[in-house]
C-alpha cells in the first residue's frame, strides 16, 4: 500500500509537471526569440534617419558604427541606384546614381529584393542565425533595406539557463511528492502492520495481544473490532475450560459408584482389570479437570512445555491393551520401544492419542486381527519421531474422507473423535498425520512427531516417505510380543 501511494503521487506530480513545465519552456524560448528580434529591430530604426538624409557613405557607415550591432560587424545597408535629383545634401547633379551597400551582408539577393518589393520587415534564415531586413524609405522614392544579423545565442540567450531552473523545480515538486507520498503512506501502512501481526500472534496463541487504535478511521475501527474479537476469544476459552471442569467434575459421582462396585467384585483378573480401568478413568478425569483449571490460571498466551518419554508412553498402553487383545486372539508386536525417545508433547496427550489409535483398531476390525505398534526414531539430532499403528483388517476405503470426518460417521460406536485427537496431537508438534495400507494389509496410521518446529514440514514428503520406509522394513522383521 505505502509503495502504491508513492507510486500514484509520483505519476501525478509527473503529469502536472510535465503540462505546466513543457508549455513555460517553450515561452521562455519564444519570449527570448522576440527579445532578440526586436533589439535588431531597434538597431535597423537607428539608421533609418541618417538614409532619409542623405546617400553618401561615409556618413552612412558612421551611422552604422556608432549602433552596437554595426560595431560588431552584423549591419549592413542596402541602397538602391538613384534617378536624377538633389539629394538633401544639396547635391544637383544631374544623372542616375550607383546602388550602394554599406557593411557586411549574409541575406540572400532575391529575399532582399522580396524585402524591397514588399515593404515591410522580415526575417530570413542565413549561415549562424537569422537576418532582419527592415526596408526604409528613401528621397527620390526608392526603397533602402537594412539588414541587421542576429546569431543563434542571441536567440537562445538566457534558454538553457531557464530550462534548468524549470528542471529543477520541477524535480524538487516530484521528490517533495514522494516524501509526502511515504510519509502518508507510513501513517496508513504501521497500523495496518500493526493489525496483522497482531492476527498472526492471536492465531499462534498470543491471546492476551492487542492493537491500538491509531491510524486512519478505517483503520481505527478495524482495530476496535479486532480487540473485541480477541475479548470474545479469550472469554470463549476461558467459558469453555470451566465447562470442561464442571463436566468433568459431574463424572465424579458415577465413577464413585463404579469404584465401590468394583470393590466388591472379590478377587481375579476379570475384577483386577476392572478396577484398574475404573481407576485410570478417575485419574484421566482428574487430570482433565487440574489441565483445564492450569489453562485458566496461566496467562493468555504463555507457552506451556511439557515433554514425555514415547517408548514409556506406548509399553504402558500396549500393557494395559494386551490383556484385551489375549482375550480376542489378536497377535500384537511392539517395536522401537527399547530406549527412551524423547518428544514434544505431553504424557497424558501422547498417551490419549496412542489409546485412540489402538481403540479404533479392536473397534473397527474383527478379532482375531493382528495389528503392530512401531515407534520410530532417527537417534540424536533427527527431526522428527513417527509412531505408525497396522492392522491386518480391512482397511479404510477413503482415508482423507476419514480424516475429515470427526462426526462420528466412521461406524457403529464410532464418535468420530479418535483421529480428530492424535491430528491436534500431532500438529501440536508441527507434524500430521497420515492414513494408507499397511503391510499387514489393513490400515496404516503414522503419526508425525516433529522434534522441532515444522520439521516435519519443511523436510517435505520425500523425507518422510523414506522414513516410513524404513519403519515398514522393521515391522517384516520379527518383534517382541
């Protein structure tokens, strides 16, 4: 916008002072063209008294010497030959006299002679300017002409010099548009910046960021606007963790029931399960309602780091889903998991997400179906972890559909939030998730875990497709049940 305004004043300022400066030049050439044509015209008037007078040349040529233009040598007097008379000398001799010619002349003969003929001034063109011939009346009835040289710097005396003075003006006027131009164009241009920014901060979860209102109007409004959305925003949030905690906090009753039922179940492993599942969702319960009343506590956009061990996360799951897949007569493997593989998110995230990933597969696939868990990592210094979850069922017929879903349309049961989570999970870290055939057959899931921010991304997809390659050649070779 700033360069735009600069740009549109400039051509403005351009045009208004091409038209007003191109049309002044050509006066000022003109006015200096009359000035020298009518200094010759004064020269020329100067010997006019002395032709009227007399013919004889000596005093006509110190007629010519004393003007400035005769004694620079550009005046010349053109007498015609003379019938019989006196002249006002008192000369009566009888007979016709000779033309006469008195200086230098550089007029063509025919245009003399037009001159003559004619009886009025004109100018002609000649080698280093231009010739005035000015015709006067004589005694005995004949015409004279003078002729007065004027040089092409007589012409265009003073010209150049006042064409730069016009150019620099003129130059002055556009530069001085410019500068007005950017300074107009920086008052409108910062709170506009400011205002983007500003979007960019609250969309990266700077919620505690706004705008002044400063600027233009427009611009003033758009910030008032903007500063009430983000207290929209923040009260929404802030609405919707309190309701997170009264929901969560309402489960407490039943989950009270459940515990005290499953007391009573007496002993096996049947009861044991029992009571350890009642037992985690309190402690998942618990740890949504202290998660939503630290994100009420913690200042609008303030980091929260966390970090969590991936291999810990996922023996503790596939630990607790194995009883299940035992009483189905599922084969599951378990591979990658033998050190700790540090990653970006937070144990309770990562472990909901890996608890997504293998309920959908004892959800939608038959049992008896063999699934596989991998955790991948690079070692020190790689970019990104990949958990990839397969399954030897059926598969997904359209998997970008099922990862747009997040209705509930992907089955009976099914709420359509299992991927929905490990999608945020995943791009919580900058990295995504993908859905394809695995290599038992059924559906892969990879889940992309960036170690950095946007490695995942800024890699690109030939990195990662290498990677899952070599996920892939792990899982042929045979893993620990």
């Amino acid at each position: 916008m700033r360069w735009a305004l600069v740009k549109v004043c400039l051509a403005v300022t351009v045009m208004v002072v091409v038209a007003f400066a191109v049309p002044l030049a050509l006066v000022v050439e003109e006015t200096a063209r009359d000035r020298a044509f009518a200094g010759a015209e004064r020269q020329a008037s100067a010997v006019g008294p002395v032709l009227a007078l007399t013919r004889d040349r000596r005093a006509l040529q110190r007629a010519v010497a004393i003007t400035q233009a005769g004694a620079e040598g550009r005046i010349a007097v053109h007498v015609p030959a003379g019938s019989a008379g006196s002249d006002a000398a008192g000369d009566t001799s009888g007979g016709g006299r000779e033309a006469l010619r008195v200086g230098r002349s550089r007029a063509p003969r025919d245009r003399l002679a037009a001159a003559r003929r004619l009886g009025r001034a004109s100018t002609v063109e000649v080698e280093g300017g231009y010739a005035l011939l000015r015709p006067i009346a004589v005694a005995g009835g004949e015409v004279a002409v003078v002729e007065v040289f004027v040089p092409d710097d007589e012409v265009t005396r003073g010209v150049a010099t006042s064409w730069m003075m016009l150019a620099g003006v003129g130059i002055a006027l556009v530069l001085g548009s410019v500068v007005v131009a950017d300074r107009l164009g920086t008052r409108m241009v910062r709170p506009a910046e400011r205002l983007a920014g500003a979007a960019h901060d609250l969309g990266e979860g700077a919620l505690d960021v706004r705008v002044p209102e400063e600027g233009p109007t427009e611009l003033r409004s758009a910030a008032a606007a903007f500063n009430s959305m983000a207290d929209q925003v923040v009260q929404l949030l802030a609405n919707e963790r309190e309701l997170a905690a009264d929901l969560s906090h309402r489960l407490r009753t039943p989950l009270t029931v459940l515990r005290l039922n499953a007391a009573s179940l007496g002993e096996g492993d049947t009861a044991d399960q029992t009571r350890a599942a009642v037992a985690q969702l309190e402690a998942e319960v618990d740890r949504i309602i202290g998660a939503a009343r630290e994100q009420r506590a913690q200042s609008p956009g303030t980091p929260h780091p966390v970090a969590s061990d991936a291999a810990e996360v996922i023996r503790e799951r596939m630990a607790f889903w194995s009883a299940l897949a035992e009483d189905e007569g599922r084969e599951a493997r378990v591979a990658g998991t033998e050190r700790p593989v540090r990653v970006p998110v937070a144990r309770a995230e990562l472990a909901a997400a890996v608890d997504a990933l293998l309920g959908n597969v004892f959800r939608h696939t038959a049992e008896g179906t063999a699934f596989s868990v991998d955790l991948h990592s690079g070692g020190p210094g790689s970019d990104a972890v990949i958990v990839l979850v397969s399954d030897a069922g059926p598969g997904i017929p359209d998997p970008e559909a099922a990862l747009r879903r997040g209705h509930g349309d992907g089955g009976p049961g099914s709420t359509g939030l299992g991927l929905d989570i490990v999608r945020r999970v995943a791009e919580s870290t900058g990295g995504d998730v993908r859905l394809g055939r695995s290599v038992l057959g059924g559906t892969e899931v990879r889940m992309w875990l960036a170690l950095r921010d946007g490695a995942g991304r800024r890699d690109g997809a030939g990195r990662r497709s290498r990677a899952s390659r070599r996920v892939r050649r792990r899982l042929r070779r045979p893993a620990r049940r």
